[in-house]
C-alpha cells in the first residue's frame, strides 16, 4: 500500500471510530465528507446548472486507472497502453478531481450510514442551499464536471518523474488531434522550442491548456508550460482562501483554485491525497463546466468568464500571488457578460493575404492602390483618348440631327 493512500485510509479509519460505524459502510461517506472543495465551490448549485456534459478533457500525466468505480463510463482509451494504466496514481487522481461521479455506497443489513455534512470552507464563497435531490451515488470522489469526459494520455515515464518537454509537446498533439476542447497538465517540466509550438498550436485551434504553476512546499517544480502565454495558469490555494506556496510563473493571469488536501481517487480503486499540482485538475473541471453551459462559446469567451469573475483576493487588482483572484465558479455561470467580437479560432494557420485590408474595408481598385507611377504613363494616355472618342462621338451625333 503506498504511503498517500495509507494516510488517507488512517483517516478515514479514524473518522470511522469517532463515527461510530463499521469502516465498509462508513467509509465512502467519509471520503465524500473530506471533500472540502465540495462546498467551497458551491458544487451542489453549480451541477444544477451545468456537469460538463459534452465536454473531453484530456489528461496528461501518468495515465489513468479506467477501473476505478468513482470514473466507470467516464474514461475514454488512450493512444497507447501507457495512457490505461497508472504508473503512479497522479493521473488517476487528476481525473478523479475532473470527472469523478461517485458512486452507490453498499450498505450492509441493519446499518445506518452516518451523515457527513462537509463544513463551509472559509475564503470561498458561502454554499447556496440548493442540492441536486435523487443521486444515488453520494460515495466515493465527486469532480468538478462529472459530467465531463476524460481522454488519458501518458507521459510521464516513471513513478514522480516530470517528464521529458517534447513528450509532453507530442501528448499535447494527440490531445488536439484527439478533440479535447481543455487540456489538463498537472506536472511542470523544463521548456522547450517544441513545447511552446505545440501550445501555440493549441491555443490557435481554440483548446484551453490548464496548467500547475506550484506544488507543494518543498517539492520542486518548474512551471512550464504554465509560463507560455495563452496557458490558464492554476494556483492552488488552501481552504482558508490563502495561497501557501506561490505560484512560479510570476504571471497575473492565472486563477486561485482549491488545490491543497484534496481526497481524490487512486489506483486499483483506492483513494489518495493530493494537492499542490491538483489545482489544475480542478481548474480544468471548471472550464469544462463553463464550456458546457455555453457550448457555442470561444476559448477567449470561457477565459473571460473565469477570470472576470473572480473574487479579487490579494493585494489589489490582478497580481502575481493570487492572479485574476479565486475562482468563483458560480458567478461564472450566472455572469452576464458583454458580448465582445471574439476572433475567430482556425483550425490551422493560415498566411495572411496580401490583398486583405487591415481595415477591414474592401479595396474599389487594384490599381488605386498601387504606389508604382509608372503604371499611369500607361492608363493616363488611354483614359484620355477614351474621354476624346466619347466627346467626338456626341459632337457627331448633334450634327446628323441639325443636318436632318
């Protein structure tokens, strides 16, 4: 048993005790009740508007577990063998945070199951009282968008390595080739020329790449590809709304997430507990989330509602602790935003033409365009002889009717 999971099982085996319960009934509802993003992101409201129904997202890391019973029905296959295992649970448990459903506790004869009512976490907005009535599956990890599809794509190459830049770059390909509108990267590594081309790519196509910019304290982390430009950088922030290792990227445009303590699931079906590099699986569930309200929306339309929603913590303004400010995933949905002239995303690069206007107004002449005189030694000759046919032509005319 790995050390992360014997944690969360020691845990959760006390919380059985003080309970009062056998641990196999108990147990599930704990691990639900550990979930303190649950109410910091108010996920009961959110799910009545909007799971991520309709929306892949990929996950790039260590491959996910597809038999875990919290992700059954939710995992596509991936590319290759390595992206339907686990080499080290990470992957499993960024799904987990994503798209995990839960699932229908097994109760024995004669038990009652505790209720483990996760309390209100401070420096998140205040839980609304409404809850999704009738889902049976109230065990187990509940992501972000359990509606959401998740594509799994492996490459990292051992157990806590960061992987190699240009196999990210090529996971990030087969991402995009393999329709994900949001990618999500839970580990940072060293940049690339290659890296940064298949971001760019991305970004052109209209796919969200979610990022880690920190881990744990500590633990070292690069932030890449968190410091390209058009990546939505995720920092995590604790229960108490603090952010307690910042962010590496120096950038502002990032967004504060729940990613400290978080219960998640694990490999051969057991739980674990991360945190650090998580907040991008969280952030990642909340675009898919937005995404899914607003299918018709562009990558720049889902970008402004997450970040011009956020609640502004920090100093002042967009900083480079806090970003944007915290997610605030409710306001996002409900946010009525001007319509802004989004550009369009094409699917491939294309040159420009040199006989597009930057102004947008079409061009009446070619030729009016054209700064090379010597083109009118040519047309200023004709455009006169053509003027003295017409006059001589009219003058002609009048004669034959005075004649007549």
């Amino acid at each position: 048993m790995s050390g992360p999971k014997s944690l969360v099982t020691a845990a959760v085996s006390v919380a059985v005790l003080l309970l009062g319960a056998p641990a196999a009934a108990a147990e599930p509802d704990v691990v639900r009740g550990m979930q303190w993003q649950l109410t910091g992101l108010d996920l009961a409201a959110v799910h009545q508007r909007a799971t991520g129904a309709g929306v892949l997202v990929a996950v790039l890391d260590s491959g996910v577990d597809r038999s875990h019973p919290d992700l059954a029905g939710q995992v596509l296959g991936g590319p290759d063998a390595a992206s339907n295992t686990d080499v080290d649970g990470r992957g499993t448990g960024l799904a987990g945070l994503i798209a995990g459903h839960g699932h229908v506790p097994a109760v024995s004869a004669g038990v009652v199951r505790p209720a483990v009512t996760p309390s209100a976490s401070a420096g998140w907005p205040a839980p609304s009282q409404s809850a999704a009535a009738g889902d049976p599956r109230t065990a187990g990890v509940l992501g972000v968008a359990p509606g959401a599809q998740i594509l799994p794509i492996a490459f990292a190459p051992a157990p806590g390595a960061t992987g190699d830049p240009d196999a990210l770059a090529t996971a990030i390909d087969r991402a995009v080739f393999g329709g994900a509108k949001v990618v999500c990267i839970g580990r940072g590594v060293v940049p690339s020329s290659r890296l940064q081309a298949s971001v760019e790519a991305a970004v052109a196509r209209g796919v969200l790449i979610v990022a880690a910019d920190a881990d744990r304290a500590g633990r070292p982390f690069t932030p890449w590809p968190a410091s390209y430009s058009g990546v939505l950088n995720a920092i995590p922030a604790d229960r108490s709304g603090q952010v307690p290792v910042a962010p590496l990227s120096g950038r502002t445009t990032g967004i504060a997430v729940p990613g400290v303590d978080l219960i998640t699931t694990g490999v051969g079906g057991g739980y674990r507990m991360d945190g650090g590099s998580s907040a991008a699986a969280v952030l990642a569930g909340a675009a898919a989330v937005v995404w899914s309200a607003y299918p018709q929306a562009t990558l720049a339309q889902v970008l402004q509602r997450l970040r011009m929603t956020a609640t502004d913590a920090g100093a002042p303004g967009a900083d480079s602790r806090f970003g944007a400010g915290m997610l605030n995933l409710s306001a996002a949905l409900a946010a009525n935003l001007p319509q802004e002239a989004a550009p369009s995303v094409s699917p491939s690069p294309v040159a420009s033409s040199p006989a597009a206007s930057p102004s947008g107004s079409p061009r009446p002449v070619a030729l009016a365009d054209s700064r090379d005189w010597r083109r009118w030694l040519v047309v200023l000759p004709l455009l006169l002889f053509l003027v003295g046919l017409t006059g001589w032509a009219v003058r002609s005319a009048r004669v034959r009717q005075q004649a007549a």
